[in-house]
C-alpha cells in the first residue's frame, strides 16, 4: 500500500486513553516503571529490570521478559504525578540507539478517577522504508488498547 506523505505524517504516532477509577499517585506509582507495558496483556507486579550506565553517562533501564527478551528504555522527562515520558532503545526485533518516544499524562477525570493519555511517536525514525516502520506501528497500535487496560485492571486492585 502506498501512502501520501500526509497519511505517514499521520501515521507516525499512536495515541490513546483510557478512564481508571483510581487516584493520580496510583497510576503515577505505575508510569513511572519504564517497560511495565512489556507484558503479555498483564502488569506484572514485578519484573526483571536492571540498570546500566550508557557511554554518555545517562541511565538505561533493560527489562527482561521472560519470552519476549531485553527491552531497552531511558527516562526523558517525570513530573509528578502527570507527565512521563521514555525513550525506547533497543528491542528484541531491532537495535536502535534512538527509537520511539514514549510519553505518559495523567488528567483528572471530573466523573471521577482520573484519564491516563499515551502517546507513542517518532516511527519514521526506525527505517528509512516505510513498510518496515509501519509494520511495527502496527503491533503497537494494537498493543496500546491491550496495555492501557491492563494498566486499568492493575491500578484499580490497588485502589
């Protein structure tokens, strides 16, 4: 399929939202876990992660999933409890040192609980053809809608 370069402009973010019964520093206690949405459709309570320290002196976060690999994630920006935002690097499909920008808010909901936005963006930076990036945007626009009811499900057992 061939795209305009209106329609890939379009194309090179993901954003979603979901309503969470639960307050602001709950799901803040969640966001803040860079790869908790490296799951298979449940938040785990714990996950194998690890810290190493880049060439540039920044630290990398490598969580491992038990089937799907290392992923690679380095913290941009938190405000808490309402803003946060992650890098990832390199993943199990591809090595990357810059790919996707990862960005969380938390907004009060006036029925109550609060809304928690994700947007995932930058990937036409992954490959210069844009199939192959479109491919990967793919499964994640699937996996957004999965992840933020897990994030749902999980946060709201804490309440």
């Amino acid at each position: 399929m061939v795209h305009t370069t209106e329609e890939l402009a379009e194309l090179d973010s993901i954003s979603r939202q979901i309503d969470i019964q639960a307050s602001a520093e709950k799901v803040w206690s969640l966001i803040t876990r860079p790869g908790w949405y490296v799951n298979d459709g449940t938040v785990l309570d714990e996950q194998d992660t690890r810290v190493e320290t880049a060439d540039d002196g920044t630290e990398i976060a490598v969580v491992t999933h038990p089937t799907m690999g290392e992923f690679r994630f380095r913290t941009v920006e938190l405000d808490e409890p309402r803003y946060a935002a992650f890098r990832w690097l390199g993943t199990p499909y591809r090595d990357v040192t810059e790919g996707t920008l990862v960005e969380f808010w938390i907004e009060d909901n006036p029925a109550g609980g609060v809304t928690l936005k994700v947007l995932e963006s930058g990937f036409s930076t992954l490959s210069d053809d844009p199939a192959v990036w479109l491919k990967e945007r793919e499964g994640n626009d699937n996996g957004w809608a999965m992840e933020l009811e897990a994030a749902k499900t999980y946060v709201e057992a804490l309440a």
